[in-house]
C-alpha cells in the first residue's frame, strides 16, 4: 500500500513519541541515554556545586534520570503495547482494532506499526468477503435447491406430470448447482496458487465458435446478438478446459450487463510480435469507472447489473478469469473504449512450461 510511503517521508514528529523522527531504533535508543546521561550529569554538577550533600544529590539525581528515561522510553514502547492488545482482539475475530500510535514516526517501530495496521485492514477484508461468499453461495444455493424440492414433490404427489418441460426445468437447475459447485472448486484451487493444464494445439475461431455456441442458447430470453470478428487460422497451444471457462466467464459477462437486445462484440487477432493472441470482447453502452476497473477480478466483488439484465452469481467469474489468464501466462484487462466495457486478454499463442504449476497472482 501507499499508506507507509507517505508516512514515512512525512514531517511530522509525533508528539506521543518526540524522539521517533530517527529513522533507527538504535539510534533514539542512544539518544535517550545520552540525553538521561547528560542531565544527571549537569543536575549532579549543580547540586554538588551549590553545596548539596553527595549522598543527597546522588540518589536525587538516579532518580531524575530514571524518571526521563522511564517517559521516553514508555512513548517508544506504547506501539508495542498497542500491538499487543491488537492481536489479542484480532484472536477472538474482531479485526477493526487499528494501532494508533506510532504511525508518524519514522523508526523500525513505526514501520511495523503502520504494516500492522494494513495487515488488518488486509484480515478485516478477507473476513469480510468470507462472510459475503457465505451469504452468496447460501443464496445461490437455497433457490435451485428450493425449486428441485418444489417440483420433485409436485411430481411425487401427482399435482404436475413429469412432461418434458418439467423434467427440463428439473435439469436447469441441477445445471445451476453444478456450476456454482464448479465455481467453488476452483475457488480452492485458485487458493492453492496453481493447477496442472492439459495442452494441445487447436484453431483458435474454431474455439471461440465453439465456446459461444452454448452462450448463445442460454441467453436467447434476452435476445442479445454476439457478433464476432476473429482472425482465421490462428492455432493456439493451451487447455481448452480452462481457456473454455476464462471465455465463458468473459463473454456471460458481457451478456449480464448488457440490455436486451444489445449486441457483445467478440474481435480476436495476433499480437504485434505475432507471439500472443488478443480479443476484445466489449458490450455496447455500458462503462466500468477507471477506479472500479482492477476491484471487479477480485473474489465475490459483484458489479452492478445492466438494464434488463439480472446479476446473480458469486462474484467469482471474473476471478477465475483472471487466474485461467494467468496459469498461461496471460491476462485480463479492462481498456478504455468509447464503444463501451472493453474486457482485452492477451495470451501467448504457445504454452510456456514455466507458467504451469507456478504460483499467480491471487484475486
């Protein structure tokens, strides 16, 4: 985060800690003695010198001392306290404490306090986006599983007939539960930072034909046209598996947030270096906010839904969008477009060993 650069090169000396504007512990450390030193120093000279008994000036001055270095150093360790009782209440799930002093100061202390208090925020976000996905996922969950009851029970207690209609229907919603099943799962693998990629060549149009085929089915209640403008006979090295489902991802995307009746433009074309693949895929009309652009790949972020569209979901899609890019070492921009939401991905068109099983970057 920005939050430590721009304590660290700030002015300001904190007044709970008046020696915390060195930029080494050590360094104040050594300046309180010396400071400690130097007054006892100058008060025992004074006291002898007005003719102060030694046994009187001396304790009197262990005392004075102890006392300056007692303040310091209580203002120098308070952060620590502070972090102290922090943790503690971060152990038992309440993860809003922030540590309050010391976040001016310029020392190792100071550092630690500030990269303490993003650390919380980074747990109190986390915490809350687990809570969210457990809301998400009950809510996705408790429909499809509602209606299967529904309907099974109309059929068992001969109130509906098991035509082909309602057997279809029955089918639509085990297909919801096994995509949000499906979601789930690569949620975990996402968390475990890598999978293994099955890879062969194949034509990449016949890919996206193949890919938006289904697309096309699913949303004909909406009446959306997806017009495509793909370079021929482009092969690509990849697994189509997880390639399907970064395009899916995209493209339904696309479709949830377009009115109906609107059209998603799919272009896809090589790189300048003729070494990677990109496509665009925009739908018309609707803007993402520049400051809104990077939140949307991060896990359970759901983005408003388009007129005439319903948004639903987990807020995973473009999550693993991004991780698919990423696993060959791609990935997934939002561009500025005047046409509307341009979603570019770059992929290489050839498979790098490296990139399978290594780490990437988590949403």
């Amino acid at each position: 985060m920005q939050k430590a650069s721009k304590h660290s090169s700030s002015p300001h000396v904190d007044p709970e800690r008046p020696i915390g504007f060195l930029s080494s512990l050590k360094g104040e450390l050594s300046m309180l003695i010396t400071i400690s030193t130097a007054i006892a120093f100058v008060m025992a000279w004074f006291l002898l010198k007005v003719g102060w008994s030694g046994w009187i000036s001396m304790p009197l001055t262990l005392i004075v001392a102890l006392g300056i270095t007692y303040v310091f150093s209580r203002g120098l360790t308070s952060p620590l306290r502070q972090m102290r009782d922090a943790a503690t209440a971060m152990s038992g799930g309440d993860y809003t404490v922030r540590v309050q002093a010391a976040t001016l100061s310029h020392d190792e202390v100071g550092q630690l306090a500030r990269s303490f208090n993003e650390m919380a925020e980074e747990l109190q976000h986390a915490d809350q986006m687990r809570l969210d996905m457990v809301a998400n996922v009950s809510h996705e969950l408790r429909t499809p599983v509602s209606a299967l009851q529904a309907m099974v029970e109309n059929m068992a207690d001969g109130v509906t007939e098991p035509t082909e209609a309602n057997l279809d229907s029955i089918l639509d919603q085990t297909h919801r539960l096994s995509d949000l099943i499906a979601f789930l799962l690569d949620l975990s693998r996402m968390e475990a930072g890598a999978a293994s990629l099955e890879i062969d060549a194949f034509d990449f149009a016949d890919f996206i034909d193949e890919t938006v085929e289904p697309l096309e089915i699913a949303d004909a209640g909406h009446a959306h046209a997806i017009r495509m403008d793909v370079t021929e006979g482009i092969t690509m090295e990849g697994d189509q598996d997880r390639l399907r489902q970064l395009f899916t991802n995209i493209i339904a995307n696309a479709l949830k947030h377009s009115a109906d009746g609107t059209t998603v433009l799919i272009e896809a074309h090589e790189g300048e270096d003729e070494g990677t693949i990109v496509t665009n895929v925009v739908n018309y009309g609707s803007q993402i906010p520049q400051e809104a652009r990077s939140d949307i790949f991060r896990r359970f972020v759901k983005g408003k839904a388009g007129p005439g569209t319903e948004s639903g979901g987990t807020g995973l899609g473009l999550s693993i969008a991004r991780w698919a890019a990423q696993l060959h070492g791609g990935s997934i921009v939002v561009v500025d477009d005047p046409r509307g939401a341009d979603f570019e991905i770059t992929l290489p068109k050839y498979h790098m060993a490296q990139y399978q099983g290594t780490t990437v970057q988590r949403p």
